[in-house]
C-alpha cells in the first residue's frame, strides 16, 4: 500500500486501540466489582497480573508463529530501551489505580489524559516532530472535552473555591506520574519505529515486566489475590487480555505510522467509549448536557483527524507549525 495512507492507518490503528481499551476496562471493571464473579473481586494488580500473564502467552506464540524474535534486535542499546518501556507501562498502571483510589475519578481521568498533550510536546522538544496549529487546538478541544465530562473537583480548587473536600497530595503527584509514564511509554515507540522492532515485542516487553512486578506490588498494597480462579473467571481474564494485547499492539502500529501528537490525540476517544458504555452496558447514571457536549467534541475532532489525513494530506506541509524544534 501507497506510504501515502499511513498516517490514515496509523489514526484508524489508534482508534482500533482505544475500543480495544475500552473494551477492556469494562471488562475489568465487571471482574473488579464483584459482578462477574460474585465470590470475589478482583484487585487491581491481581488484574495486571492475570491480564499480563495470559497477554504474556498470546503475544509470545504469535511472535513465534510469525518469527518474531520475542525480545527483539541483539542490541543492547533497543532492548535496554524496550524494558525501560516495559517498566514505564507497569509506572503507568501502578499510579493510576492508586490515583484512583484516593482521588475522584474524573479528577484522575483528567490528569492522565494530559498524556497525549505532554506527549506532542516532548515530541517535538526531543523527536524534532512537527506540532501544526490544527493539532495543537484538536488536542486542546478534546482535553476541553474530557474535563466536561468528568467535571473534575480539582478545578474548583483551582479557581480558589474551598468548599470542596481536600485532595490527596500523593493522588495528585501519581496521577500526574501516570501521564508522564503513559508520555515515556508512546516516545519509546517513537524512538524505536526505525530500529526494526516489532509491535508484538513492545508488547511482549510490557507483558514480562508487569508478571514479575505485579505480585510484588500486590503485596505491598496487601491485596488478596484469589488462588484458584473459577472456569468463568479465567475465561473473563482471558479475554481482558485478548483484548489488551490487541489494543497495545495497535498501539504499538499507530504510532510507528502516525506523528506523536496526531496519533496520541485518538486516545481521548477511550474517554467517549467509556462514558457509552457506563450508561448503555453498565446502566449507571444518566449523562447530562455537558457530558453529551464533551464526548460530541471528542468524537468531532476524530473524525476530522481522519478526514484531513483522507482527503487532504497536503495541508500539513502547508499549515505552518504551531510548534517546531
């Protein structure tokens, strides 16, 4: 296929993704919640581990399968790289379940997803990436987007209004750490898109760290993990992680395809995903205006990303840069 529609695939791979996430979540949310399972709920990093060891199958058999080296190219530099990556995902997943713990939830979702924005900056500051006017406000429309869904208390607090409870000073550094890692984690790839790495081994990276790391960090948030799951369990946590390696993977695709802060931008559209799927799968509360009003800007700027990459690639080499190294 014409390297012309690259960025097009890459975009779609990145929307392919955050269903996959999304997908996943709710997933993860039925086992977490006792619902699925009714004589046990899972704990977070009980769900990272289940979820990584059974990824960790998936994507090893496929690398074989289709003679992938599983861990990469012999060079030390890559694969110091690749677990600096792997890590990073573990960083990602261990500061945003504890952010959300302690923190609203809107409060945690809006900071996390100041990633796709850190991520655009970065990669113009480090990558020498370009960043264009329509991006930077795509990125901006859909951040705008999110926090009118997610009605975040932490800006009353920013606005100087006390009447809102106190929050948790750890909260707010580990979710602000989670968009840093989820921002490392998406340079990486950038990093490595010319070095002759697959997408499954960034995948396979992730998966082996987060299998040696999640027990240790069940531990010490003295988690009770279940020691025999049931037939109906495993079948759940298979497919959470079906759906997880697939999603990383695409991941992975995307943003070998696409520019950093374009791609990273398609993640906000897991935000409208997961507010569809809280009132129509879950039958949680109803969404208001402003709810329906954020997740329709979200989802406009999607498709507008993947009409100007359809119809009018051109214009990038066109529009000057909002931001340049």
């Amino acid at each position: 296929m014409s390297p012309r529609w690259d960025p097009v695939l890459g975009l779609l791979c990145m929307l392919g993704g955050s269903l996959c996430f999304s997908l996943m979540a709710l997933v993860a949310a039925e086992l977490g919640s006792g619902r699925a399972t009714p004589h046990h709920k899972f704990e977070p990093f009980e769900l990272v581990f289940w979820r990584s060891l059974f990824m960790l199958i998936i994507t090893m058999s496929s690398s074989l399968m289709k003679g992938v080296a599983p861990l990469g190219p012999k060079v030390t530099s890559t694969r110091l790289i690749l677990i600096f990556r792997g890590l990073c995902g573990v960083g990602f997943m261990a500061t945003y379940y504890y952010s959300l713990a302690v923190l609203p939830m809107s409060d945690a979702v809006v900071l996390t997803y100041t990633s796709p924005v850190l991520t655009a900056l970065a990669a113009t500051l480090f990558l020498g990436e370009t960043w264009h006017s329509l991006d930077f406000l795509g990125s901006a429309l859909c951040l705008t987007g999110v926090m009118m869904i997610g009605k975040p208390p932490i800006l009353f607090h920013l606005l100087g209004q006390k009447d809102e409870a106190e929050l948790s000073p750890l909260g707010l550094l580990a979710a602000s750490t989670a968009a840093l890692c989820a921002t490392c984690v998406y340079l990486i790839i950038r990093i490595l898109k010319d070095r002759d790495v697959h997408s499954l081994v960034f995948v396979n990276y992730l998966a082996l760290a987060a299998v040696v790391t999640s027990p240790l960090l069940g531990l010490a948030f003295e988690e009770r993990w279940l020691r025999r799951p049931s037939p109906w369990a495993l079948t759940l946590l298979f497919l959470l992680a079906s759906l997880a390696s697939l999603g990383e993977t695409l991941l992975a695709v995307g943003l070998k395809m696409e520019t950093a802060a374009k791609a990273t931008s398609m993640n906000y559209l897991q935000v409208v995903f997961a507010f569809f799927f809280q009132g129509d799968v879950l039958g949680e509360a109803a969404s208001d205006s402003l709810s329906q009003l954020g997740a329709a800007m979200i989802s406009a700027w999607g498709v507008v990303a993947l009409a100007k990459e359809t119809w009018a690639p051109e214009v990038d080499e066109k529009e000057e840069p909002l931001l340049k190294r």
